[in-house]
C-alpha cells in the first residue's frame, strides 16, 4: 500500500534486500520518530538491533514489534546528558552480542525555538551536552568496542565497523530560528569529519546525514512553539514536501552498510534539495 507524505503525495516504498545481515547496531534516539524508523528498517535489513533512549516503555513495545516481524531487537536505557548511561549503553551491547558493527548516533532534542539574543544559558548548556558531548562520549566507547570486534580486519579497506551521526540541515547555515541547535550539529559535524580520519586506521569509517525537514514529534514541537513554520518548511523543499522518518534511515542503512565502504568523513544531506 502505498504511503503518503505530509503533503499528501505519495512516498515511494522498499523492499529488504539484506543491506545489514550479521551486523549488530546500536540506535540512539530509538523510541521515535527517525530512530524507531531505523530501528524497523535496519533489523529487516538483517541487523541485530539494540534501541536505545530513555523511554524504556516505547523502546519495548518497538523491539516487540521487530521481534514479531522475525527480527532481532534488545533496548537499553540511555540517558545522552549522562556519559556514565552511554558509556553503559555500550557496554551492554558488549554483553548481548560481544561486538558492534554499526552505530548510528541519532537521538537529540531541540531547543526553545527563538533569536540569538533570547536564547537561554539553559538551552546552551543543554544543547551542549544531549547534541554535542554525548556523541563524543559516545563515538569514542563505540570505537573502543568496534576495535575489539572479533576479526577486526587491520586493514582500512576490508570492510571495519561504521559509525553515523544524526546533523541537520541546520548545521550547514545560519540558523537564526534555532541558534543553539544548529551551532552544536555544525561542532557535530567537525567531530565526524576528525573522527573519519582520526579511526579509518581501524578499518571504522564515521559519517554524518544532515536531514532537512522530517515529520516526527521535533516538527510537532517546533510548530506548538512556532506556529506555521511546517508549511514553511514544506515550501523551501525542492522535492516539495519534507521527509518521511524512514527515507532519512534509509541513508544512514547505507552508510552503515558494506556498500558504503568506501565513504567516511561525509556529510550526507536528506532534504529533498533544500540545501543546494
Ligand atoms: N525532524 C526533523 O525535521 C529533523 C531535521 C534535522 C535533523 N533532525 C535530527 O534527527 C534526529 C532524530 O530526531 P527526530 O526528528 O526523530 O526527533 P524526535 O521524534 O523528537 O526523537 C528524538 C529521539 O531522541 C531521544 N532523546 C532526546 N533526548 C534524549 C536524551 N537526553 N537521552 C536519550 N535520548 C534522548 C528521544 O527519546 P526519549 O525522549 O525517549 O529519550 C527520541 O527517541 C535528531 O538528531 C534531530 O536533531 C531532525
């Protein structure tokens, strides 16, 4: 059945074609919108799925869901403002499949939307820590598993572990609508492009999606605090009408995936055209 689009245009649908069998992948942000897509998308690709975030209830209920459509789920708690809960995030990975191949860094939370001048300190420090530390904290315990896969090849080109990081089209520009979010993906953008060239010696490659406009609850608030500025969002899409959760995991599948050996330190946009 086909799918339609916040526009009421049809979105096109895909069939599973094993893009991540034998790969274990842990979700950040798993408990909606693109990360509970992924979470669906990437264990129909084959993929032994770990979903993580703090909504432990919806974190089970989709990993029932995946299970019963004959996939492999386990969830964890994760707080991203503790480092102490992501760095336990990953160790539990460790306990429940020994390795991990893929990481896809996707959970965040946006700010109070407004100007520069009445950003919050609040904000700024929240920002820092959920959209920015966190994934530090992150990349660098997922790197130290991935480095001790069984079999992690020595050599770059063998096909590593890969890692991906959840921007935003907002990272790319001026971002006067959301000051604080935007200068925090734009730092998350400098860390993936590093950590693509600091760890492709371990065959790990890091790279960044920068989606544009993505029906999901962050739209939702952004449109309570702001009334309006989903049409306008829609407006400014080439394509003409924002993302559906699963086209934005559809990229990151890829770029976890092994056909995607050859690309690190990129920052893949999914916005329908809006940034060119
Ligand atoms: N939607 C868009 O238009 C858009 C555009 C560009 C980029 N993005 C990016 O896409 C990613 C996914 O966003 P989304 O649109 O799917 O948003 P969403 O529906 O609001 O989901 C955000 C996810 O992040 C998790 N999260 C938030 N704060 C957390 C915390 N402190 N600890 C652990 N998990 C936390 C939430 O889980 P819990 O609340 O259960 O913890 C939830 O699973 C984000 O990185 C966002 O910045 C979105």
């Amino acid at each position: 059945m086909a799918m339609t689009s916040t526009t009421g245009t049809p979105v096109p649908q895909t069939s599973a074609i094993g893009l991540l069998t034998g790969k274990v992948v842990l979700i950040t942000g798993a408990s909606r919108g693109i990360g509970a897509a992924a979470a669906h998308l990437f264990a129909r690709e084959g993929a032994a799925v770990v979903l993580a975030a703090r909504s432990t209830d919806a974190l089970e209920r989709l990993a029932g869901r995946i299970r019963l459509e004959g996939g492999r789920a386990d969830t964890v708690a994760l707080d991203l403002a503790d480092a102490a809960s992501i760095r336990a995030a990953v160790d539990r990975v460790e306990q429940l499949h020994g390795r991990l191949d893929g990481a896809f860094n996707n959970g965040a939370t946006i700010q109070q939307p407004g100007p520069l001048e009445s950003t919050s300190e609040e904000d700024i420090d929240e920002q820092f820590t959920v959209n920015f530390r966190a994934h530090w904290t992150a990349m660098t315990a997922q790197a130290a598993l991935m480095r001790r896969n069984p079999g992690n090849p020595a050599d770059p080109g063998a096909g590593g572990a890969a890692i991906v990081n959840t921007s935003s089209i907002g990272s790319r520009r001026a971002n006067p609508a959301l000051p604080a979010y935007g200068a925090m993906k734009r730092a998350l953008n400098s860390l993936t492009e590093t950590a693509a060239v600091t760890w492709a010696r371990y065959g790990i490659r890091v790279n960044a999606i920068t989606p544009g406009g993505t029906a999901t609850q962050m739209i939702e608030e952004w449109e309570t605090a702001t009334p309006g500025i989903t049409e306008r969002i829609n407006a400014t899409v080439p394509l003409g009408r924002m993302a559906e959760p699963r086209e934005v995991a559809e990229v990151a599948a890829w770029l976890l995936s092994d056909r995607a050996s050859m690309v690190t330190g990129a920052l893949v946009p999914v916005d329908g055209g809006a940034g060119a």
